[in-house]
C-alpha cells in the first residue's frame, strides 16, 4: 500500500539501514516469562560473531542479575528466531544461520518460571 | 440509550447552573469528585439561560458556561437560549 | 518554632529553566521569557511530512531569510497568550461599549444617506482584506520558526479576524442588522473596479510560498498603507463630511495598528540588522510588493480619500522602512 | 431606525461564514493546496456546523476571564511556596512526566493547528482551528508558567525542551505528534482532533487533575482545569469534523473509519504513560487507571460510537485489546521506568506495602498473580543495596516506540512480538495495532528516529552512556535520575519537613 502524499512516490530514509551501524547488526534478545527484565534487549553485534558469543557474553551481560539465571540448563532451552523454533548453531555465525539484522532471539527455560512463579 | 454528561469545575458559580441543570433535567444524577462536578443524564441534557439566571439572580450568557466547563460528552448544539447535549440512538 | 529553618531550605535550587538561563543569565526569567525562548522542537523529526516531503517539521527553510539564531526577536509587547487575550479585552471592552452608544443613540440613523453610503462602499468591504490578512498570519505561525515569532503571527491572525468582525458589525449598525450593508460591501468587493486591485492584490497573497515574503507583503506594505489610508486618511474625510460618528466604531483598528505596528516594525529591524543577504532579500521584495499595492490601492483611495491619498501613505510606508534600516 | 436583534447563529453566519468569497484571480486549488490529495472528498464547505459560534470579541472576554483567575492563583501558589503543601515529593515526578511528555505536545498541537487553520477550504472550519491553535498555546504556556515554580524547588523540569526532542521515552509523545503533523489536514483532524481530544484526552486531563487536587498541587489543578474549560470547545470541534467528513461523501467512511482505528490504538498507546502515572505516582490516589479507562474510554466511546454507527461507523478495530490489557497495562509501563530509572530525568521508587494493597485491591485478577512477587523482589534488593536497573538497552517497537514491555493478554507473562519484512528490513512491533499501522504506510515509518538504534550508530553524543544520558539527553546524573529514595529531591522535602529520611523509614517498616 502506497501512502498517499502531496507528490508522488513519497520515500522516506530508513534510518535504520544495517550500514549505519559501523559494521554491527541489532540483535534482540528476550527470556520468556522472565519480565524482571520488562522488555527484550538490544544489541549492537557483528554479523560475523558466533552465537557461542550471544551465550557467554551477550546473555549474562543482559540477564544474570535474575535470581534464576545461574539454574538455567542450557541444553534444554527453547529457541525461537523471529517467531520460529530455531536450534542455534553454536559455533556459526550470527549470518551463517539466518540471524540477520533487527532479528529477535526468544529463548524459554523449561521449569524456570521465574521469580516465586509469577513470570518475572 | 447512551448517557450525555457535563463537568463543572467545583465553585459557587457551577453550584448554581448544577441547580438550574436539576430543574431542567429532573432525570440528571449528579456526582460530586474531587474538584469537579458530574452531570449525567440519558440520551439528552439541555442548560437554559434562563433558569440558570433565575438561580444566579443576575444576567448570565450561555459562552460563560466554558469559564468553568472541564469536559462534556455528546453532540452539542448552542444558541443564545441554551446548550444542548444528544445522542443519536 | 521551625519557621527559621523553613526559611533557611526553602531557598530555590535555581532561578529559571536552563534554556532562559543560558539565554537571559542566572535570574527569574519573565513569564513572557520563559513562554517564549526555545521551547519549539528543532531536532530529530520522525516523518517527512506527506503535505511537503522535501522538507522536515518545523523545517527552517521555509522561508530564504536566514537567521543564525530565530530567537534574536523580542516583542515590544512581551505578549505570550495571558498578556495577549488582556490586552485584547480591554480594547474590546471599549469597543463593545461604543458599539453599544452608537447604537443606543441611533447614530447611524444621524449620519446622512451620502456618508452611510461611501462607509459601506469604501470601508466595509476590507472585511474580506481581513480575512486574506487572518490567512496570511496563519500561515506563517504555521511555516515560521520560533515561538517567539510564530505567536505573534497567531495573535495578529486573530486579531485580523476580530476587527473583520468589527467592520461587519459597523455594517450591521448601519442597515439595522439586515445584513443588507454586508451584502453590498461585498458586492463592491468582488465587481466594483475600485476594489478589484485590492482584491487581486490579496488573493496574490495566498499563494506566496515564503512565509517571510507574506510577512513583508501583508504586514509590512499592505497594512501600512491601508491602515493609514482608510483609519487616517478615510476617517478625516468622513469627518470633514460630518460623520464624525465613524470615529468610534473605527476606534479598535486605530488603537490595534499602532500596537500592531510596533512589533512589525521590531521583527522587520532585527531581521534586516542580521545580514546583507536578508536586507538585499526583503529590499527585493518590498519593492515588488510596494509597487503592486500602490497601484492596485490606487482606485480606491482615490473614491475614498483623493487623489494624493496614495502617495501620502507611501510616505509613511517609506518611513517605517527607513526606520527599519531599508 | 430600531435594530433587530441579532441572535447567536445569524451573528456567526454575517461575522465568520460570510466573510468568504469565491476567488477570481487565483484558483481555489491555489490557496487551499493541501486539500484533495488525501482522497477526502468535500463538497460543499457551507455544511460545516459550528456549534459554538464563538467571535473573537467573547473569545477575547472569556478567554482573558480565564486567564486572571489562573495567575492570580500561580501568584498565590509561588509567594506561599505552595510546592510544600503537595502530599509527597514522590508526587511532584508526576509533573515532571508532565512538563516534559506533554506540555510539548500542547506546542506540537499548536503547530499543527495552525497549520490547518490556514489550510482548510471552508473559513468556518479554518476559524475554528485557528482557535484551538491558540488555546494550545495558552496550555503550554500556562503550563510552563505553573511548573516554572516547581521548577525553581525540584529537579528534572530544567531542559524539557531540549529532553523532547531526544530523550528515549519522550520519543514516544513526540513521534505520535510527529505522526500526526506530517499527515495531511484531515489525517491531522481524525488524529488529534476527533481520536486525541475527543475519545482520549479525558483519560489523560481529568482523572490526572483529579489527581492534582487529591495530592494538594493547586497550580497543576488549576491550570489543568483551566485548560479544561478550552478543551470543551476542542473535543466538539473534533467531533464535528467527522460527522462532516461522513456526511460529505461515502467515499470518506473507509478512509475515516482506518484513520480511527490508527490513531485511538497510537493515542492509546502514548496514554501508557498516563496509566502509570495514575496508580503509582500519586501518592493519594483517586481511581486507578482501570476504572478511569472503563469511564472515560470504555463508556464514553461506546456512547460515541453507537451515535456515529448511522454513518456506517463501527468501534475501532483495537478496542478489545486496550481493553484486555486494562489491568496489565500501567504495571507493565511501571516497571519499564522502574527498569530503566537511571536513563529517566524524573524519580522511580517500589511501591509502598499499603500502595500495594491499593493496588491489590484495584487490579485483583493481576496485581498478586503478576507483579507483586516482582516488586518485592526488587524491594529486597534495594534494600540490599543492589537497587535493580536494567543493564542492557531495550528492544522498541517501531511504531510507538515504547521499550517491548506490553505482553499477550493470553498469555500475560510472554512478551508479545509482532514482525513485518518490508523492502529487505525487519521490523518489529509490540502489537497488532502498530504492526497494521506501519504495514498501511511503511514508507511512513521506517523513518522512525528510534532512540535505542540512534544511540547504536553513535548519533547520541558517544559511546558510554554516561554521554548519551549527561551529555545528550542533559540529565543532571546523579540528581534527576535514578531512584526517589536518596534523591536531592527527597532530601529536600524532608529538611522542609523535618523528617527522617525514607531509607530509614523504609528499614523500620520492612
């Protein structure tokens, strides 16, 4: 659907292009039922790291002040991809397995229903 | 049938049109809340200059009614006798 | 007794917002100050408007005047709305109690068939002027840059349309509120020859593109020399011919222009001060316009005043922009 | 001669309408430009109605009736140092979101006024724009003038201009105004005068001034009532311009009835900030955001939506969402700014175990089952001294640019992501509505200024946060941020008042 504007083909600059982020992608990360943290996060991330990266680094970073984080049995989390269940690949990288730029990461810890059950 | 309302702010001079309201819409329920004053009614409410004259005991204009006019809900129509407020049902 | 230490603490921790503190130094700003001075967005729009997409909101370039800083302004008046809509209903409140005597008094029915005549031929018809004029100041609050300029563009645009609701009412006073005064005058407006550069003049208006420009067109050449031609020049005439009784129904426009002027002239002077490159812009178009509105008023002025009308309000115009440094 | 009278209506149609005239040496195309290309079909402008026929000389008269009262009421307030009559300094954050959300929006409003006030064909529409152009900027006005003494006691008012236009969560107000403004005449009319004043402003002025007056804010009170008074006038304008539109041509309802549902689900989401306000910032409160939402959005609208269903006029599409998430909605805004206080220039603070009661008692489906166990689990680790804030930046939606924080009321504790590709990006959403926003007009909103993405590509002052919050947002660190408790603001207020400090309060009641 085409807006409708004064002059024709009214095209505005996507600020948000992949180049002007020096090199980095935007990657977004969320723990479902975990909304101590209120919001997924956001990260400036090379396409080219891999997603053992995203784990050991940019996950605890984010995460690791909730209560639960340190219980998280990493072999059976769930992850989805912009919606699809996706098994990350953890030494490939971001690029390598579809992650590109503005993709949201969700990932479910079974068992681990935060904080006294609630969903924080 | 949807309810027409008016507030007031809470002063002396809203005292009398609230007055001269309840006359002229005896079916009006009037809520009192913290510094303002509601007045609903069903389906139609109309404020007269004249009434609210008689109240005030002075010349009053139906405009005077925004000095302290917070907020209203319905299709209005003013003239210099008085401002009504309808739903279309 | 706690009053001591209450005194004490209840020191304020600062006297005025940052921005008026960075503008006007460490002190209780005025209210007109703090109502006024950097309050618009100026960055990071999100949407290029779809009314105009080559440009941004609030886009400076609206208009070729370039300021370095659009805050340089100060009204004369120091109006922000609450000293605005005072001022305002003092003049009114003088104007309705002469509209009042006039029309208790029957005034109208005391002026001579001739003198009722030439004021609906030649005066009740700017009510239309005053609406193209009520556009124009709307315009450039809504193009222009700054608060402290666009308020006063609003201000100007309302007051526009008072006073050409001001002129109905002087029609209505004279035809006994049957519209018929109203109805000729705008007959006059849209077919009698004397009018019609007048009317051309003002649609020509509505179409400049560059808010400056209709400033310069609207507020600074027409206005000057209408005001001074009709409110002046217009009301001695009718004196001379024994309707004196005009004088205080045009009372509210006289009193309007000189308040008007003083921030017309302000804005125009800072404007032109800034550079060479705004001086030689506004020249450019006060000449255009100037030219224009002196012919177009011509025919006008002459049935109404004379034939030295013009040109005596020319001289005006000239020494209003003098002053301003043109 | 002996004059008729004129009455109210002939008087508008000699003084306004009929001062129009058919342009000869121009083409009506010409002067009113804007006019056709949104596809709005109008006919004949004479139909317009105004139902208040106001003239500028009783405009000037009441309008500077108005005004006396107000200032000598800020007179008042600032010689008897009236901030210190406010129930809490907790409060006074609240005026801060105010100043700095709002008041802005009032200028945004004045703006976009104006700019329909000269744009429109028909003089009786223009006129009654222009006014409400200048009653926009009273309202900001007076409203800077009300806070500018609170302004001189706390912190956090200081820069709100200059916050506006960057700080993350004002994007969210400004974009929506942004939004409106760079739409075309009658897009801005459905926007801000019919979805914004007429179904939504309620909902931000009237329970919140309440709120004032509960909470001994007199200057707030005032003002916001005062602007009340404008508002009356505002929302019947809004309301007019719709049925005008409907009755104008059949063509117009899809149109109409599309911009309705945008602009209550954009209007909506702003109030999220409203919500929060209600139930957590006001120390005394008045109602919750709940039973505010139920009186002045679920009854008003319904009301309002039976009366326009004659003009094929149905309910907007999201109605039922905002309405599943009334008891969701200012917990989950709550712990947003709770998350993120040390990025926010006004306080945040853990409610209070009688606050939490309120609001147990307010929100029993959600507040125990939800959110209670969270805050106090946040309470605890403040009490530890580890008060929680988020480390990490948050994911926003595109199109209201609010943190992701909104979740699936199915399923209240999973986040609701939404996504749209469009031209090779991705583009992600908080919900359906603002997903459908930018799948209409994406060309719109991938310009989105998203503060989280700008402050990734370095366009906000650097690196470090510490920049981007002192140095770009000009957050005075330290002071207007972070937690109420062991803020300048609160120690103030307790030398004012002699009182111990809350973190000592807090230990003994814990």
């Amino acid at each position: 659907m085409a807006v409708a504007a004064i002059t024709e083909n009214y095209v505005g600059e996507r600020l948000d292009r992949v180049e002007n982020f020096h090199g980095n992608q935007v990657l977004y990360i969320g723990w479902d039922h975990h909304l101590m943290f209120c919001a997924p996060v956001a990260f400036p991330v090379s396409p080219q790291a891999p997603f053992r990266q995203v784990l050991e680094e940019l996950i605890p970073g984010a995460f690791s002040l909730h209560p639960e984080f340190g219980e998280i049995d990493w072999d059976e989390v769930q992850w989805h991809l912009n919606g699809e269940p996706f098994t990350p690949d953890m030494d490939a990288t971001l690029a390598e397995q579809g992650i590109d730029h503005k993709s949201a990461v969700r990932f479910a810890t079974p068992g681990l229903n935060g904080i006294k059950g609630c969903g924080s | 049938m949807s309810k027409v309302y008016i507030a007031l702010q809470d002063n002396e001079e809203s005292h009398y049109i609230v007055e001269a309201i309840e006359e002229d819409n005896p079916d009006s329920t009037v809520i009192y809340q913290p510094a303002m004053i509601r007045i609903e009614n069903e389906g139609r409410m109309v404020i007269k200059r004249e009434t609210v004259e008689d109240k005030m005991g002075r010349d009053w204009e139906i405009p005077a009614l925004h000095v302290n006019l917070i907020t209203l809900g319905g299709n209005v129509d003013e003239d210099d006798d008085e401002l009504t407020l309808t739903w279309n049902d | 007794m706690t009053i001591e230490i209450k005194t004490a603490t209840l020191e304020p921790i600062r006297h005025t917002f940052e921005h008026t503190r960075r503008r006007f130094g460490d002190k209780p700003a005025s209210r007109y100050q703090e109502a006024s001075y950097d309050i618009a967005p100026e960055n990071n729009f999100h949407y290029r408007p779809m009314w105009q997409p080559d440009k941004l909101l609030n886009d400076t370039s609206r208009t070729a005047v370039v300021m370095e800083d659009w805050y340089a302004y100060r009204d004369p008046r120091q109006y922000y709305y609450g000293t605005y809509v005072q001022a305002r209903a003092k003049l009114q409140e003088v104007t309705e109690s002469n509209y009042a005597f006039f029309d208790k008094r029957g005034l109208a029915g005391r002026m001579s068939e001739e003198i009722r005549e030439k004021i609906i031929r030649c005066l009740i018809p700017l009510r239309h002027m005053e609406l193209g004029a009520n556009m124009n100041n709307v315009l450039c609050t809504a193009y222009g840059t700054s608060t402290v300029v666009t308020q006063a563009f609003l201000y100007n645009g309302m007051d526009r349309l008072g006073i050409a609701q001001y002129l109905s009412r002087i029609g209505l006073l004279l035809d006994g509120n049957s519209g018929e005064a109203l109805a000729q005058a705008k007959e006059h407006w849209m077919t009698d020859s004397a009018w019609q550069g007048l009317r051309r003049y003002t649609e020509n208006t509505l179409v400049i593109e560059d808010w400056f420009e209709v400033f310069i067109a609207q507020d600074v050449v027409l206005d000057t020399l209408v005001y001074d031609l009709m409110y002046r020049q217009f009301d001695q005439t009718i004196t001379e011919q024994g309707g004196s009784d005009l004088a205080m129904l045009i009372e509210f426009m006289q009193e309007w222009h000189k308040d008007n002027s003083r921030w017309v002239d302000a804005t125009l002077k800072t404007t032109v001060a800034e550079s060479e490159h705004n001086r030689e812009l506004i020249r450019g178009w006060v000449a255009d316009w100037q030219e224009k509105a002196v012919a177009d008023l011509a025919p006008l002025a002459e049935i109404a005043v004379g034939e030295d009308a013009v040109s005596a309000s020319v001289e005006v115009l000239n020494k209003r922009l003098a002053k301003a440094g043109l | 001669m002996s004059n008729r009278k004129l009455n109210l209506k002939d008087k508008y149609r000699l003084l306004t309408r009929d001062l129009e005239w058919e342009y000869s040496y121009r083409d009506y195309e010409e002067i009113f430009k804007q006019e056709s290309f949104e596809g709005i079909k109008i006919t004949d402008w004479s139909k317009w109605e105004d139902p208040f026929r106001l003239t500028m000389d009783s405009y000037w008269k009441y309008q500077a009736e108005k005004e006396k009262k107000l200032y000598a009421i800020f007179d008042a307030f600032a010689q008897n140092n009236g901030q210190q009559n406010v129930t809490d300094a907790r409060y006074v954050n609240a005026i801060k979101l105010f100043l700095t959300g709002v008041s802005p929006l009032e200028y945004q409003a004045y703006n976009g006024f104006a700019h329909v006030g000269r744009q429109f064909g028909g003089v009786g529409a223009r006129v009654a724009c222009q006014m409400q152009s200048l009653d926009e900027l009273r309202h900001v006005q007076t409203q800077i003038h009300a806070m500018s003494h609170y302004n001189k006691h706390f912190d956090g008012f200081q820069e709100f201009p200059h916050m506006h236009d960057r700080v993350w969560y004002l994007s969210v107000p400004k974009s929506f105004f942004d939004d409106a403004r760079s739409a075309g005449p009658f897009e801005f009319m459905v926007a801000i005068g019919f979805s914004f004043e007429y179904v939504l402003t309620n909902l931000l002025f009237v329970p919140f001034m309440s709120g004032a007056a509960y909470n001994g804010d007199m200057a707030t009170v005032t003002f916001g009532f005062s602007a009340q008074s404008d508002e009356a006038r505002h929302m019947t304008l809004g309301l007019e311009i719709i049925k005008f539109m409907l009755e104008q041509h059949e063509d117009n309802v899809p149109i109409v009835q599309r911009w309705i549902n945008k602009w209550l689900w954009r209007g909506y989401r702003v109030l999220t900030l409203v919500a929060m306000m209600m139930d957590y910032m006001l120390p005394n409160k008045v109602m919750s955001w709940q039973e505010s939402f139920e009186v002045y959005f679920e009854e008003a609208a319904t009301s309002l939506f039976k009366d326009l269903a004659r003009y094929g006029i149905e309910m907007p599409a999201y109605a039922a969402t905002a309405i599943e998430e009334k008891e969701h909605l200012s917990h989950q805004a709550w712990s947003i700014f709770y998350n993120y206080g040390h990025a926010a220039a006004f306080h945040t603070w853990m409610p209070t175990d009688q606050e939490m009661d309120w609001l147990s008692e307010k929100y029993p489906n959600t507040f125990d089952k939800y959110y209670r166990p969270r805050y106090e689990k946040w309470r605890e680790m403040e009490e530890a001294g580890e008060r929680y804030y988020n480390p990490t930046l948050p994911m926003l939606c595109q199109t209201c640019q609010i943190p992701m924080g909104f979740t699936d009321m199915e399923n209240p504790t999973l986040t609701s992501y939404r996504q749209s590709e469009y031209d090779g990006e991705r583009y992600n959403f908080c919900s359906d509505g603002c997903k459908d926003i930018f799948d209409h007009e994406p060309e719109k909103y991938v310009q989105s200024w998203l503060p989280v993405h700008q402050i990734y590509q370095g366009n906000c002052g650097g690196a470090e946060m510490e920049d981007v919050l002192g140095e770009y947002y000009r957050i005075n660190l330290g002071v207007d941020n972070l937690d109420f408790h062991g803020s300048p603001d609160e120690e103030r207020w307790n030398a004012w008042h002699n009182l111990q400090p809350a973190e000592d309060k807090l230990k003994e009641a814990s």
